[in-house]
C-alpha cells in the first residue's frame, strides 16, 4: 500500500487498461474512501453508482467523449441538488460540485492505492446518462471516473515549480493591500 | 445477427460522435481535432471487424494510438502528429502503377 505521499504524486490519468476484472470488494472500498471526503456544511449531498455491465459501459463511453480505453467499471459520482439546495440554498449547488471533486479525489488515490488505473471524466452528456442510467430529476451525474488495472507506464506527470504557484503571507508582484 | 453488431457499433460511434459535437461548444478548441481523429481510430475498429480494412488505415490507428494524447502535453507535436497522419492516409490513395 503507498503512503499517502507517494499515492499523490504517484497518481496519473490512466486510459489504457488490462483485460483484469476489479473485485467488488474494491470497488467498495474506493468509493468508502469517497464517501469521507469533507462535505461543506456536512450536507453531504452526494450519491455514487457503479456500473460494472461491458454492454453499459460501451453505451456510457459512446456518450462520453472524455472516455479512453477500455476501462473495467465506471463510477458515476452525483450531487443530490434538491438536498443540497434545501440544506444551503443558492450556493448548495455549487457546494455539492465541490463536494463531489473532493470525493473524487480521494476515489483516485484510493485507486491508485490499490494498483487500479483510474481517470476523472467530465466531459459526457449528462441528461444521456441520466436517462440511461434511471437517475431522478434531482440527482445530477457530475463527473466519471473509468478504472480498470493499468496497462504499460504512462508518462511521468509535470507540474510547473511549485514557486510560481505557491504565495505565502501575500501575492507576490500585487500592488494590493496584502500587507498589514 | 452480423448486420445487427455492425448497426450497433455504428449506432454507438455516432453517438460519439453527436455528443462530441454537443460538448464541444463548451470545450478547449484543440479538442476539436482530438475528437475527429479519435472517431476515426474507432471507425478504423468497425471496419476491421468488419474485415474491410487495410494495412495503411491499421498503422494510420497505430499512429493515432500512439500520438492522440499529446493534445494535452505538448500542441505542436499534436499539430505535426496530425500532418503525419494525413500523410499516411494518403499513401492508402496510390496506385499499382504508381
């Protein structure tokens, strides 16, 4: 098992996997790791559906063009708006988007833990796969996730220096009033 | 039933395809091309399943396989990657007496 260090940067978008079947087991247990990632306001407006069916997920890949390879099973990662609204109005939509990135994170590490390859996918067409997947009016899909065991290494991951992203105390070159 | 995958695999490429076209008002430009030559490495699966492929077409999917990604890594080596792939697909147009 990877620290959790290690599970951060070790982590990639994988979109090539192996012919290997994920245990349910696993399945599981990556989406319990989603299930503690923070909720603001505790509002917890989250709903999780996994589809494991190779006839389904071939349809959910022809309606997401985000989707390579030929993953195992795919999360789908929903927001309750209707709970999220009623528990924090106007902004409890826009909460349960983050809420849900949050849990996807930790579903990629928990996967990447594990040895599954996984990828997040945003770009599919939501009331397509509510449609084909019987989702009520007021569970919205956000995001996918594809795992599947990785096939061959993909390439290393970069990321600009960590200093010309990271400010500390104030903006860097702001003009503005950082300073107290 | 061979006619009835064939519609299936059609079915879902146009709906690849049609959703591309929907999501991609609202997406990077560069993923313009990236779809197009992702449908065409998956319409390159459907003839060969077919038995209606042939040798450029394959390395034209190998060449798409290989390269497609660099869309999000590194633009010019997805352009040039592009201008290679036309290329290929062209010497699929000689003929034997060429």
């Amino acid at each position: 098992m990877l620290d959790i260090f290690e599970a951060i940067k070790d982590r990639r978008s994988i979109r090539r996997y192996s012919h290997q079947e994920i245990p349910d087991q696993d399945l599981k247990k990556i989406t319990e790791m989603a299930h503690w990632a923070p909720s603001a306001g505790n509002i917890n407006p989250r709903y999780y559906l996994s589809v494991k069916n190779p006839e389904m997920i071939e349809v959910i890949k022809s309606l997401s063009p985000g989707m390579f390879g030929s993953p195992k099973a795919i999360m789908l990662l929903c927001a309750d708006k209707a709970k999220a609204e009623d528990k924090a109005g106007a902004n409890g939509y826009i909460y349960s988007i983050m809420d849900v990135a949050m849990a996807a994170q930790n579903m990629l590490l928990a996967a990447n833990a594990l040895g599954l390859g996984a990828c997040v996918i945003r770009s599919f067409h939501t009331q397509a796969i509510k449609k084909m997947l019987g989702l009520p009016e007021h569970i919205a899909p956000e995001l996918l996730v594809a795992l599947g065991y990785p096939e061959g290494d993909p390439p290393k991951g970069l990321r600009s220096n960590l200093n010309e992203v990271y400010h500390q105390e104030c903006y860097k070159g702001s003009a503005g009033n950082g300073k107290r | 039933m061979e006619k009835d995958n064939l519609r299936q695999s059609v079915h879902k490429l146009i709906c690849y395809m049609a959703t591309s076209a929907c999501n991609l008002v609202d997406e990077p430009p560069l993923y313009g091309p990236f779809r197009l030559i992702d449908a065409s490495s998956r319409l390159i699966d459907i003839l060969e399943n077919e038995g209606a492929t042939d040798q450029t077409l394959i390395e034209a999917r190998e060449l798409i396989e290989e390269k497609k990604y660099f869309v999000m890594t590194d633009e010019k080596a997805f352009n040039d990657f592009l201008n290679e792939l036309v290329l290929k697909l062209v010497e699929g147009f000689k003929t034997d007496d060429q």
